[in-house]
C-alpha cells in the first residue's frame, strides 16, 4: 500500500493539470515501512527532458535524479517512487513505462489527466529481483488527510476565538 499526504496527492495532480498538454513528472521521498508499504513524506517536481514527444513521454535528467536523491538523504529520507500524468489517456501504465521501469519496490503513479483535469490516480509497485522478472502490481492508495482536516479545525476555532 502506498500512504500519501492529502496536500501531497492534491499537488502532484495539480503539477499534471499546471503541465498539460505534456506529461509531468515527479519524484516520491519518504520510507518503506516493513509490512505497510511506502509512505510518502514529501513530492519533489521534476523536469521533464523529453523534447521529442513530452506529450507521452518522460524523463528525469540523471543529474537532476541524482541531486533529488541528495536531497532525500539529507532529510533522512529515500527515494520510494516517481509520479507522471498521461495527458488525455487513461492511468494505467503503458509499455513504456513498464520498460523504462527499474526502481523495484518503488511505486509508480499515474494521473490521467483528460483535458487539462486530473481525473484519475492510480499506483502501482514494481516488484520482482531483477530485470528479467520485474513486475506492475496495482498498488491501493490509501489518502492520510488527518492532519490535513486537524489543520482545518485548529485554523476554524483560532477564528470563533
């Protein structure tokens, strides 16, 4: 299972509708917690390089990956996934992603975003030991949005006092 910040979830779909008609790209910094899956503490937007068809295709310049995951480690952190948009297509992974997939145990998340609105999110864990046996699993997201409606609350009584 993969746990997401409301905020977090609200803004790499955001970054999908903010880059359309072209595929926006991301990365997913936070640990996998044994038995409960990747938990997700930050996003952190990425470019995306491709200049050949942006508009289903993305890349991650290597240097840029490489400072992200300085970043990561500096906040104690690890990189546990990537997250891209499929403009006008649905959010299921394509042969594409599957071969230019080769973080395992990392989760994948996919927005389709259908004319300029996110529409749909779905994750999916790359499983397996190698190369030759990699392997999507849908991947449920569960939305902790607890601190999220705490947030609220505590900002709506500081405005009754």
């Amino acid at each position: 299972m993969l746990r997401i910040h409301y905020d977090d979830y609200e803004s790499l779909r955001t970054h999908g509708e903010e880059t359309y008609p072209n595929e926006c790209c991301g990365v997913l910094l936070g640990k996998n917690i044994a038995g409960e899956g990747n938990h997700v503490r930050q996003i952190v937007r990425a470019g995306n390089t491709r200049t050949d068809s942006a508009h289903n295709r993305y890349h991650i310049a290597p240097q840029e990956l490489v400072k992200i995951q300085r970043q990561a480690r500096g906040l104690g952190l690890d990189i546990v996934g990537f997250y891209h948009s499929h403009p006008d297509h649905p959010a299921q992974w394509s042969k594409t992603d599957f071969a230019e997939a080769h973080w395992l145990g990392c989760s994948y998340i996919i927005t389709s975003v259908d004319q300029g609105k996110a529409v749909l999110t779905n994750s999916f864990l790359l499983t397996g030991t190698g190369e030759d046996d990699k392997n999507f699993e849908d991947e449920p997201i569960q939305i902790d949005i607890a601190t999220h409606v705490a947030e609220a609350e505590a900002h709506n009584q500081k405005g009754q006092e």
